[in-house]
C-alpha cells in the first residue's frame, strides 16, 4: 500500500486513536477542507473513518456522504463518487447535485441529463434552482437543444427562473446554440440583471456577428449601475475589434485604466487585438512594451496585429525575439506566422517553419494544418498544399474551404469541384467561402449552366445568400464564355452594392476577347465610379493600342497626368537559396544584370523557332520595330525567370511573384520557355498563378 504523506500520516494518527471521537460535523468541515484544497488522501481517511465507524449506512448521514461526493468529484474520481452515490440507503438534491456537477466538470455532460431523468423517475424528486443551473450547462456542453428548451419550460411554469444564476445559465446555453433570439428574450424578459448576465448576452452578440444588437446591450449597460469586470472588459474589447471602432476602443481604454480591474493577460490580448483590427498596430506595439511580463498569448497577439496590417516581415520578426526570451510558440502562433509567411509568399522560411511545427508536436493541430495549405497555396506550391491536406487527421470547413479556393486560384478547376464533392459526401456545410472557390472554379472550367445553378439555386437551398465576391465570379464565368451582354445585364441587376473590381473583371474581358467598342464604354462607365482606378486607365489604353487607336492612347496617359495617376511599376521577384532578388523592367541594378540579359536574349532567339512572335501592339507606335522588341524583352517576369533558370536546382520549379498582371507577350514568352527548358514555371501575377509546363499554361490562356 502507497505511503501516507507526512501530514496525512499525522491526521490518520488523530483520527483512529481508539479514545479519539470525532464529531460528524467536524468530518464534514474536513471533508470541505479537502474538497477546496484537492486534499485526496485526506478525503479517503476520512471516508474509512467513517466506514470503520459504521457512519455510511443510515439515513441521517446523506451530509458526509455527499461531501464525500464532492470531493471525489472535484478531485478527478467520479468513479468513485458514482460508487458512493449507488450505496447511498436515501439521497436528497444535495446528492444529485454533487454527482451532477461532477460529471459537468469532467466532461461527461450527457450523463448529466441522464442523472437529470433518472432523479425525476427513481426518486421522484422536484429539481430545484441549483439543479437546473447544472442542467442547463450541461445541456448547452452535450449540444442537447431540445432537453434544454424543454428545461425552460419547466422553470417558467415553477417560477425557478427568476432565479439570477438560473437566468445566467439559460442565457449561457442558448448562446452556444448559436440562438441569439432565445438568449435576448431571457435576458429582456426575465427581470434581474447583474454583470454575469451581460457578459453572457455581450460575448454571445459578439460572437454570432450581431454587432448591433450588442452596441444596443452596451449601451444599456453603461446606463446603469453594474460594476464592470475583466470578463466585461474583454467581451467590449472584442466589439470595437468587430467594429473597428478606434474612438470606442479608446474610451474603453480610458475606462479601464481608471478603474480597479487588473490589467491581466486576457485583458491586455484583448486590447493589442483591438488596436490591432483598428489599424493602429502603433498603440498595439505601445500596450505590448508596456508589460513586464509577457506569455505566448500576448506575443501571438502583438504578431497578428502585425499580421493584420500587411507588416508581415515584423511578425517573422517578433517570433525570432519571442523565441530568444524563451518563450514557446503555440498552435495559434504558428497559425499567424504561417499566415504571415504566405503574406511575403516566403516558401522557404514556410517550409522551415513546418519543420519547427513537426518538431513541436503541433502539425496535428486543425488551425495549423489550415495556416499551412495556405501557406503552400499562396507560396505556388499546391502539391504540398494538397499533401498537407490528405495527411490531416481532423478537419474543419477552413480546411476544406482554403484546399477548394487554392486549387481554384492555381486554375485547377476540376481538382476543386471534386474537393467539393468529398465535402458534400463527408457531410459537411459549405458556407459563404465554399462557394467563391466553386464558381472561381467553374469560371475556369467555363462551367456556365453549373455556376447559374449554385449561384441561383443551391446556395440558397444551404442558407448562403450571394455576396458581392460570388457575382464578381459569376460575372468572370459569363466573360469568359463569352457572354458579355449577359455579364453587363447581372451587373446591374444584382442587389448588393458593386465595386469597381466587378466592373473590371468584364472590362478585362472585353480586352481578351477583343471587344473594344464594348470595352471602351465600360471603361468609361467605371471611371465615373472611381475616377482613380489605376487599373482600368491601364487597361482601357491596351484596348485602344489593340485597336490601333493611337489618338486613344495619348488622350487616356495625358488624362492620367492631368489626374496626378501614376501606373505602379512592374516589380518581380524569385527567392533563390533563401535569397529574394527583386527585379523591375530594364533592371541594370542587380550584380549579375549582364549575364540574366544575355541568358533573357538567348531564350528568347532560341523560342522564335518555336512560335514565339513579340506582342508589339501594346508598345507605342512611333517607335521602330527593332525597339519596340527591346522593349517587350526585358520586363521583370522575363529578368526574373531568366535568373531562376541559371540558378535554380535542376527539375526545381521556377516560383515568380509579380505585382502586376502579367503581359501577354511574357505570358507566350513563358510557355514556350518551359517546353524549351522542359521546366516548371509557375507565376503568380496580380490576378492568379500561372503554371507554365510544356508549352500550356493552367489558365488557358484567359486571365
């Protein structure tokens, strides 16, 4: 048999000397003590005392016997507790209650709801205020949404309801059940109100997207007298991130800096994301400086908010310094970095942060798996991005949605529809995300009957009413087809509110399929919505100089500087050995400029056999033949993959990211270098990734 610890050795001493006599009352007190200290040992003394004293077996001792239920259940030994419970001669709503609650809070909260039954039925007792509470939390843990509204009913009709922590825990349950009208008729209707209450209904709101309503509940809040807490805090500070409201967050700021609330990690989290959602990763830095000691939670804040706005190089940043103050990453650390890694389409440091996820026993982690498709996807590395995604044992319907969007944005489209297929067959929901990839797919698989369908019909058949991205895609599907009449009437038939990006996806289509009249009036149409789009003055001069409308050209560059609109340079860049090298057009500034020329002119004389001819008719037409070539020759994508191809490894893909939309004469320049160097070359422009492989390109040829 083990060894007593010390103390408990001297209290089994007290207690079964053979003149010593303990009081029941004097158990029961221990027996707290030993619930409230997680003293184990010294509950099962007590419980052979009261064995060897023949205490368990009479009616009148249902008191030491339910602190002994307790205590066995807080201690982890609801084996145990259910063994004494069972051998109880007569138990009373202590005794449920204790069981109750123990099986809560180790998880087994279906067996709850069945203890709930079997006391109505074996022992014919009425639950009181206290059993519901556990009820109702149980309920609300098992997902068991019908047992819980029919709870409600019985405490309504006993009046139980009135009671607060009764009312509290109702609110709590229709909150996880994503019941929002359920928790607000509670709270509205049932009087009494204290801060538990309005952390419940806040945290609930702001959780379901139901900002408003929670802006209503604050409101309500701040006019009477309940004494915030740090809970309260927290829950207002995840609103205004909601919001992106910048002047609330900062009262609430000023209101806790002025109140007795402690500052604790949860509270200062909470602040950094707010600033950080608000724009002001400034005073999220400043809030971050200011702690003397700082847990991974707050560093995986402070880099999200970096994350969040664009400054994705300070998130690596900050997870190196994290690292020397010996501080170790989590899941959701890792998530940000990997999403921040996918920011700066970094595959190499991606792939060194995979090794280090593995090596910390986080690569099963959902919310990891996901950062990493995402990763691989944005990087150009799809393979690894579908690897990842078959070697996950859990997923959820992130994984699902970034796998189908990632195939979609390489343009493998009919990978996608079979994605989502599996998803319909393994029984999950597609949501508002799904359904971008599925019709960016069918755009790309000219799927039009298909697209019309889950567009019209089968988002709403799921609940997914059509937001602005899936027209956008839809508009796309019928450009590409062709049908420009139609894309123009959906355009402005549609009831969500356009931007210009929708109008120029069918200006851009105008462009492929050589439609300039048709071009030019919605050019013009988007230049009254946004005078200074960049894109569509861009755009709408190729279609004039496809047209051999050179009065055009000159009229839009002139309108251009009159309106002070500068095109953004094109600006590519390859990663070669953990190296980025960046390169723009007529680059002369990198250290090997005159052999990636030399290597640019050979494979551009070496693919004219093969078909290439230069695409002039974008150049200005008062320039010579000879140099409107030169000026087609070396524009960054063509510098950029020249110099993978000196010094990437062998059979390695030539990865290039450009900012820009990718030149048609770049794009045929392209294919044929990969059927001449029988290379992978995948290019991810302004619009898409273009993986180039023998001569084909993923696109086919529509961008």
């Amino acid at each position: 048999m083990r060894a007593l610890k010390p103390a408990g050795n001297q209290v089994a001493q007290v207690l079964f000397k053979p003149t010593t006599f303990i009081h029941l009352n004097h158990i029961i007190k221990l027996l707290k003590v030993s619930a409230d200290t997680n003293n184990l040992i010294l509950a099962k003394i007590l419980h052979s005392l009261l064995l060897v004293t023949n205490q368990t077996s009479t009616r009148s001792n249902r008191y030491p016997l339910n602190s002994l239920i307790n205590v066995y259940a807080k201690s982890n030994q609801i084996s145990v507790a259910q063994k004494v419970f069972d051998r109880m001669p007569e138990r009373n709503l202590v005794s449920w209650c204790s069981l109750m609650a123990g099986y809560l809070q180790t998880g087994f909260s279906l067996q709850v709801i069945k203890l709930f039954k079997d006391m109505t039925l074996v022992d014919s007792l009425r639950p009181n205020e206290y059993i519901f509470a556990v009820v109702f939390s149980a309920c609300s843990d098992g997902g068991k949404a019908l047992e819980g509204r029919q709870c409600h009913g019985y405490v309504v009709k006993s009046g139980l309801v009135f009671h607060q922590y009764v009312k509290n825990a109702l609110i709590n349950m229709y909150s996880k059940f994503s019941d929002v009208k359920g928790a607000m008729r509670v709270f509205s209707l049932v009087p009494g109100y204290d801060v538990y209450s309005y952390n419940l209904v806040l945290n609930g709101l702001v959780q379901q997207g139901f900002s408003n309503e929670a802006i209503q509940v604050l409101e309500r809040l701040m006019g009477e007298s309940v004494e915030w807490d740090s809970v309260t805090y927290v829950t207002v500070f995840g609103l205004c991130a909601c919001l992106k409201d910048l002047k609330l967050g900062l009262q609430v700021h000023c209101r806790i800096l002025t109140s007795d609330v402690e500052l604790d990690v949860f509270v200062n989290s909470a602040i950094i994301n707010m600033y950080g959602k608000c724009g002001k990763v400034i005073n999220a830095r400043k809030t971050f400086d200011w702690l003397q000691v700082k847990n991974v939670v707050v560093w995986t804040g402070i880099m999200a908010a970096y994350f969040q706005n664009g400054c994705f190089e300070e998130a690596l940043n900050l997870f190196s310094e994290m690292k020397i103050g010996d501080v170790s990453p989590n899941g959701f650390t890792f998530a940000v970095m990997l999403n921040s890694t996918a920011g700066l389409s970094a595959l190499r440091h991606g792939n060194v942060l995979y090794g280090e996820i593995v090596k910390s026993g986080f690569k099963d982690h959902v919310i990891v798996g996901n950062a990493l498709i995402n990763m691989y996807a944005k990087c150009g590395d799809i393979e690894a991005a579908s690897k990842v995604f078959l070697d996950m044992m859990y997923r959820d319907c992130i994984t699902w949605n970034a796998m189908i969007c990632g195939y979609s944005h390489h343009g493998l489209g009919k990978e996608a529809m079979a994605l989502f297929n599996d998803l319909l067959a393994a029984g999950e929901c597609p949501n508002y995300v799904t359904f971008v990839g599925v019709l960016s797919a069918c755009s790309h698989l000219g799927l039009v009957k298909e697209g019309l369908y889950y567009l019209n019909q089968f988002m709403r058949q799921v609940g997914v009413e059509p937001g602005l991205e899936h027209y956008t895609c839809v508009v796309g599907l019928l450009s590409k087809a062709g049908l420009l009449d139609e894309a123009e009437k959906l355009l402005r038939s549609i009831p969500v509110e356009l931007d210009v990006i929708a109008w120029r996806t069918l200006l851009s289509a105008c462009h492929v399929h050589r439609n300039y009249g048709f071009g030019r009036r919605i050019a013009e149409f988007v230049l009254e919505m946004d005078p200074n789009d960049v894109g569509t003055y861009t755009l709408l001069s190729n279609i004039y100089a496809k047209a051999k409308r050179w009065d055009g050209v000159v009229k839009i560059r002139k309108l251009m500087r009159e309106r002070n609109i500068k095109k953004e340079p094109g600006v590519s860049w390859i990663e070669i050995r953990n190296v980025t090298h960046v390169f723009v057009s007529d680059d002369c500034q990198h250290p090997e400029s005159t052999q990636i020329y030399e290597k640019v002119k050979e494979l551009l004389a070496r693919i004219k056999p093969l078909g290439y001819i230069p695409d002039v008719t974008a150049v200005l037409h008062d320039v010579e033949e000879e140099q409107k070539e030169d000026y087609l020759s070396y524009h960054s994508e063509k510098l950029a993959i020249a110099y993978g191809l000196m010094h990437a490894p062998l059979e390695a893909p030539i990865r290039v990211f450009k900012n820009l939309r990718m030149c048609e004469d770049c794009h045929s320049a392209a294919k044929l270098i990969s059927k001449l160097t029988n290379s992978m070359i995948i290019v991810r422009d302004a619009n898409r990734f273009h993986s180039f492989q023998n001569g084909c390109c993923s696109c086919a040829d529509y961008w």
